[in-house]
C-alpha cells in the first residue's frame, strides 16, 4: 500500500519573501546605527510629545561645533587632492566628492542631535512637572550627611576654581578633537562607532530630563541664598564667564542636572582615549589617554566644586556612558553591514 508523502515547507525563501528582506537589510546598511538611532529615538519624542502635548518649535541650533567640523575636514583633506582635481586627472574629481559627501554623512547625525537638544525647552516638564532637586537634595544628605557641594567649599582657591571651570568648559571639545582627528587619519569606522556612542548619550539623556527634570544645586532655594550666595573665588574670572555662558546658551538650565552629560562624556573621553588614543599619537597609544585623564578626572570633580551637579547626577551621567560605550562598539560588530563585510572577506 503506498504511503503519503509527507510535504516539508520549502527551506528557501520565495523570490518575494528574499528580495523583501535584501531591501530592509540595504536599508539598515546604508543608514547604519548613528541614522538609524536618530529616526528610531526622534519618533519616539515625537509621539511623546503629540501624547503629552509639546510643541515642537524649530529654533536656530547654537550647538555649532558639529556642524563646522565636516567643513573643516572637507578643507583639510583637499589639501592633497586640489592638484589633481585642478588638473582633472582620471577618478580625483569622483574621489573628492565622495570624500565630501563621506564626512558630511559621517558628522550628519551629530548635527541632527544636536539641533534637537537646543529645541527640547517646550519638552521637558510635560511629564513629570515637578523637578527632583529635593529628592536629590535628600539623597546626597542622607548619604553624605552634608551637601557635598557645600563640603568642598573647604578647597575654594582662586587658581583651582579657574582650572576647575576650564576643565568644565571643554568637556566637548576634547572629544571632538579625538573625532576629527580620527576622520582626517582615515578612521571613518572608529569615528562612527564613537558619534554612535555620543548619540546614544545624548538620547538617553534627552529622556531622563524629560522624565526627571532637575536643576544645579546652585539654582536650588536652600543653598542658593545661604551657602551659595558668595561668588567662588577666581584669578581670571574664568568661571564667571563660562557659567554666564551656560547660563544665557542652555535652554534646559534648571531641568537638565540629571543626569550629568558632563560626567557621561569625561567618561566616554576617557574610554575611547583608551582604544583609539593611536588616532592621535600613532606610535603611542595610551600616551592620549594619560594626558586627557587628569583633565577628565578634574572634569568630574568640577561638577561639585563649581556648584553645577548632584551626586546622583554624576552617578546616573557614568552610567549612561558606560551604557552607550557598551552598546556602540556591539552595534558596529552586528550591523549589517559589518556582517557583510565579514562574509565578504571569507
């Protein structure tokens, strides 16, 4: 008696089914994680708001370092191409546009995120509208048994308060020389894996102050006209220029303490000095690393001596980054398209 044949699902995709799949997986190359985390983290602020009630109003982005960096490399490395271009040799002119076209795609989602940070004032309180200074307050009380900020007052010195706010001050700066440095070496892949890694910190950050508004102890009403109602001492008056800085450009002033997104990049400066210092020093790997460490250790201790953040807030900032330090690297390793190049080369 003849038996029936058992039908096994077909184990290869039908045509449809596999072309539909190579076009999501095209687009998830040509995007990458930097785009990709853009649109993904920007939808949901968009929901959050249209939930909540926001108005989101397009203003004139100040965050300007981003978007002047592309341009500048672009300059840079036209420097070696200029003659050949001039002279219309074979392939230079297709080579310098796709460098162009290259680094502004690269420094592209840095200026996007940058422009959303500077317009979230009509974000933040539409969630929670009452800020957490007397939780964080408490927290640094009980725990310390005196406000650190307060305690410090102990070290005040004209000179450390001058050192102290230019550690402050060029808490992006020193990044972001890194980042250049590694685009104009070549290190396309690196520099991406690190603007991944400050795009995740700013998004989560973004959220957190949306969540958790928060202002710097020294906006705080018990400390402000008590402890805080002397200027900090200061040679230059370095610091009364940058806090009056700040204090003009931050739109988010008294609801963007937590967490410190000071603290987050002094970390993930220090991290990244650690794997991709030889972008700077090509013959000495960790010489960048030990030379941007003090300035990032006094970074941190910058928060509390200059009156700008909580305990808790530098504690949540470290654990952002390393949080987005963590998630970067393993984002580049899976991406599609590093699979691909992975298969590519077998």
């Amino acid at each position: 008696m003849a038996q029936p044949v058992l039908e096994l699902p077909p184990l290869v995709p039908s045509p449809a089914e596999a072309a539909g799949s190579s076009r999501f997986r095209r687009g998830f190359v040509l995007l990458g994680p930097d785009f990709t985390l853009f649109f993904f983290f920007l939808t949901i602020l968009v929901v959050v708001g249209r939930v909540f009630g926001a108005h989101y109003v397009v203003r004139l982005s100040t965050m300007l370092l981003p978007g002047l960096a592309a341009p500048g490399i672009i300059l840079v490395k036209m420097f070696s191409r200029w003659k050949r271009v001039w002279n219309d040799a074979p392939g230079a002119r297709e080579e310098a546009r796709k460098m162009a076209l290259g680094t502004v795609r690269d420094w592209l989602p840095l200026v996007l995120v940058a422009t959303v940070f500077d317009n979230l004032e009509d974000y933040t309180g539409i969630i929670r509208k009452v800020p957490i200074d007397n939780w964080l307050y408490r927290i640094d009380m009980a725990v310390f048994g005196i406000e650190p900020t307060v305690w410090i007052k102990r070290l005040y010195h004209p000179l450390l308060t001058d050192w102290m706010a230019f550690c402050y001050g060029i808490f992006f700066i020193v990044p972001m020389f890194l980042g250049i440095t590694l685009c104009l070496r070549g290190r396309g892949a690196d520099f991406r894996e690190m603007a991944t890694s400050v795009m995740l910190q700013m998004w989560i950050g973004f959220f957190l102050f949306i969540c958790f508004p928060a202002g710097p102890p020294r906006y705080y009403e018990l400390l402000r006209h008590t402890e805080f109602a002397t200027r900090l001492p200061s040679l230059f008056g370095i610091n009364d220029y940058l806090q009056g800085t700040w204090d003009t450009y931050d739109p988010l002033l008294v609801r963007s303490a937590f967490p410190s997104l000071h603290c987050s990049y002094g970390l993930m400066t220090i991290i990244y000095a650690w794997r991709f210092g030889d972008g700077i020093f090509t013959n000495r790997k960790r010489l960048f690393f030990w030379i941007v460490l003090p300035i990032q250790l006094s970074l941190f201790a910058s928060t509390v001596y200059l009156r700008h953040h909580w305990i808790p807030d530098c504690l949540m900032g470290w654990t952002v980054s390393v949080t987005a330090c963590t998630l970067a690297p393993w984002l580049r390793r899976h991406w599609p398209a590093a699979k691909t190049a992975a298969l590519a080369g077998t």
